[in-house]
C-alpha cells in the first residue's frame, strides 16, 4: 500500500539512507532536518507515519513526539522512534512520550519495512473508524459522545511454555492491575479469546510443541478476535520471524531478555490501542444502529452512504489513493418473493449480505440501495483489483444454495457492477457509472461482473 512517510533526522546522511531504502519500496518520503520543521511539515502534510531520530538539538525527538501526540490534529499518527541508543530506560521513555515503536540504529531493514507495513494497515482499520464516527456524530443528539476511559487494568492471555517467563510476565503485568491467564497451545488460545473478555495476547515465538507464528493467522480470520492486540516475544535470533508476524498481523514484539518497564510500556500502548478502537466502535454502533442501519440484512442504509462516503472521496482525492464501488443485485429476486413468499425473500437478502461482508475488509463499506441493490465502496482499491474482488463475490454468492426458511434450498446469483472514482468526481457521478455497468451484466444474460465503460477492468 503507498503512503506518505516523514523521515526527521539532522543528520543528512541518515536521511538519505533511510529515504533511498523506503522510497525503493514505493513509499513517498518527505524530510526534517530537526523538531521545529517536522511539527511544521506534521501540520502541512499529515504523513502516514513518522521515522524521528531521538538526539537532535534544540527539541528532541521525545519532546517532538510529545507534542505530535498531545495535539488532536495528528495525535492519531504513528511514530517510529529511530535512534543509536540502546537503553532498555530510553525505549520506555520514548513509548511513554506516546511512540507506537522504538528502533535502534544500525536498523535493520527487514523488522524497519515490516513495522511499517504493520503500522499503516492499523492506521487504515483506525482512520476509517474515525470518518464512521464522524458521520454518526451527525446523528448524535448533544451529550451522547462516548469518552475514552483511562487506561487502568485488562486481561492478557499468554501462550508461553517457559515457567520462568510465565512467572516475570505475571508478576511486572500484576503491578499495572492486567490479569494473565496462561495457555500452553495455539488452538487454546484461540478459544479463550473467541469467548471475548480479551484485552490482550502475548505470545512466545519459541515454543517446544509448535509454531507461535500460528496464533497470527489463527486470531485475524475470525472476526471476534480481528482487531485483538498481539504482542509477540522473540529471541534476539528470530527478528525475521517477527517480520513475518507483523506481516500476518501481530502488533508489536519484545525481544529477550525481557525488560519489566519495556513490558509495562508496551502493554500499555497496545491497552491505550485496544481501547481507542473500541471507543470508537461504541460510539459509532451507538449512534447508527436506529438512524442509518438497514435492520432486515445489517448493511448501512442510503442515508449513511450519502453522508459518509462524500468523506471517503474527500480523503481518497487528497491522498491520491485508489477508490471503487461495485453494485450488486441479485438476480430474479421478484421470482423468489411470488414463489417462495417473502419471508424466502427476507432470508435471501440476509444471506446474500453475509457473504459479501464475510468476504470484504473490515474498512470497505456495505449499503443497502434499496429492494435487492447493494452498493460496496472500497476505499485504497483500484478498477483492476475491485474486478477480481467482484469476481470472488459473484461465485461466493452462487457457490452455495441458501436454505430458506421453509427448509427447501435455493441457488441465488448476482450481477454486479464496477466503477472507480476520477480525479473530479462526486458520488452521484460514481454511482451512475456503476448502476450503468450493473444493467450491462444484467442485459448480458446475469450472474456476471462488468466494469464501467473505459474503465480499465477485465470485463467478463
């Protein structure tokens, strides 16, 4: 995924080093030479992530990150703490001046471009629950805002087969009220944290009986656990392995011997995280769930999408970034409500609904038209990926037949339509090309995707 990322170092050698390395991976790099200009260019340009040297004169870089995270405007924004110190006190003093991570020099690139890759997929998940909440705050009436509890006790799970570390871990986590229950394998600690009441999992790399990489994967395709902080505990070897863990989507790590204050801080920052994202959540189901959710199939209404995704524009034109809409309408529907009866047709539309949001990211946006139309906007996807998105879609929605209340199974297809957003374009514009390419699948004999005209999609 491309992004903005602000390189502040004054050393001007250590800037293009670091420069050449992120932009050979297409990233889009601007530079600060010290604290000064790199709060200037934090309120310019709003970066995706930040790299910041910690010794440089006048602020530092802990007085630098203070400030970006003290300030609402760019409070959101991950910082990367780069620095030649190796401290174990300044890694804890530079995570609670509020850095998402701490990196010592000489970096090493592998754990440098996985942190990024990691930390850039949690500010997507979070940026667009912060457009969601913004757009139901709309609906809000005065007063229902939700506040963000301070950060005070959790429950961790951890996957730890060392009795020493088990024994360290429960007591430093015990002097910050988070309780620890221990689990001995992968599938274990899937179980307890479906079961919900999980703030936190850390888990050993370097277990005897199996891989710990596995909880990653494990955690991140069941949507109860999706967003669920992993923390992972490595050997000073395994540091690709954490890459690898970070790229399935572990959180953060803590390499061996264990400092107690690096726990605490770490923990910390990933309960401060946990918590955020489940404010925002809260605040956002709260306020919509009556307004602006369709309450037969649980997709957005009309209402929502006209008052959110112009925000989603917004930001994909100020970014540069990739956009797409598909609609989707499933085929015959009128012959399954005159045969089946409406309640057939009520089970349709609710199925028809889980597979496509069971087959989307948790950021891309499902909404009800009306009748049996679907919109599904997509934020940061191109025509050429949103084709086969919609190819997926199509065959998952056919792939099984639906059982119908009355226990009589019942094979469904759709048709749907693709179109991406232009440089100027408005929603209205963007939905018409869309709704034409739907009626082109839909005259062309159904159950198929079609993009819209000149558009670069392989059309089907």
């Amino acid at each position: 995924m491309s992004a903005r990322i602000l390189v502040v170092d004054d050393n001007p050698l250590n800037v293009k080093l670091l420069a050449a390395k992120l932009a050979h991976d297409y990233y889009v790099v601007s530079t600060a030479e010290n604290g000064t200009q790199a709060l200037a260019k934090m309120a310019s340009e709003k970066p995706d992530i930040v790299l910041l040297d910690v010794m440089m004169p006048e602020l530092d870089g802990f007085d630098v990150c203070r400030r970006i995270k003290s300030d609402p405007a760019t409070s959101y924004i991950p910082v990367v703490m780069v620095t030649a110190l190796s401290d174990a006190a300044d890694r804890v003093k530079g995570l609670e001046a509020g850095a998402d991570d701490f990196l010592t020099k000489p970096i090493n690139d592998v754990a440098l471009m996985a942190r990024v890759r990691s930390l850039l997929r949690l500010k997507m998940i979070m940026d667009e629950w912060r457009l969601r909440e913004m757009t139901s705050n709309q609906f809000a009436a005065p007063g229902e805002e939700a506040r963000l509890a301070a950060v005070t006790g959790g429950h961790a799970l951890l996957l730890e087969d060392s009795a020493r570390d088990r024994q360290m871990i429960l007591a430093t986590l015990a002097g910050i009220s988070v309780r620890v229950t221990f689990t001995e394998t992968v599938a274990e600690t899937v179980q307890i944290a479906q079961a919900g009441g999980i703030d936190l999992v850390l888990a050993s790399l370097d277990l005897a009986g199996e891989d710990g990489l596995q909880i990653c994967p494990q955690l991140r395709v069941v949507e109860a656990t999706r967003q669920l902080p992993i923390l992972l505990l490595a050997n000073d070897s395994e540091i690709a392995r954490v890459a690898k863990g970070l790229d399935l989507g572990a959180n953060d790590y803590l390499v061996r011997p264990v400092d107690p204050n690096e726990l605490i801080a770490r923990t910390r920052t990933q309960l401060r995280h946990r918590r955020h994202y489940e404010r925002m959540r809260s605040n956002y189901e709260q306020n919509l769930a009556l307004a602006l959710v369709d309450p037969l199939t649980g997709a957005f209404n009309r209402r929502y999408l006209e008052a959110h995704v112009p925000k989603l524009f917004r930001r994909s034109h100020e970014s540069n970034k990739p956009l797409s809409v598909l609609m989707v309408d499933i085929d015959h529907f009128k012959q399954v409500n005159d045969t089946h009866g409406h309640p057939a047709g009520d089970a349709v539309l609710q199925e028809t609904v889980n597979r496509i949001m069971s087959s989307l990211r948790p950021f891309d946006l499902v909404t009800r038209m009306g009748g049996e139309e679907f919109a599904v906007i997509m934020p940061e996807t191109d025509p050429v990926a949103a084709f086969s998105i919609a190819e997926r879609l199509r065959e998952r929605i056919a792939g099984l037949p639906i059982m119908l209340p009355s226990g009589k199974p019942i094979v469904i297809t759709a048709s749907i339509g693709i179109a991406s957003l232009g440089k100027a374009d408005e929603l209205p514009a963007v939905l018409k090309r869309a709704d034409e390419a739907l009626y082109v699948a839909k005259k062309s004999g159904r159950n198929r995707v079609i993009g819209a005209q000149n558009e670069k999609v392989q059309n089907a």
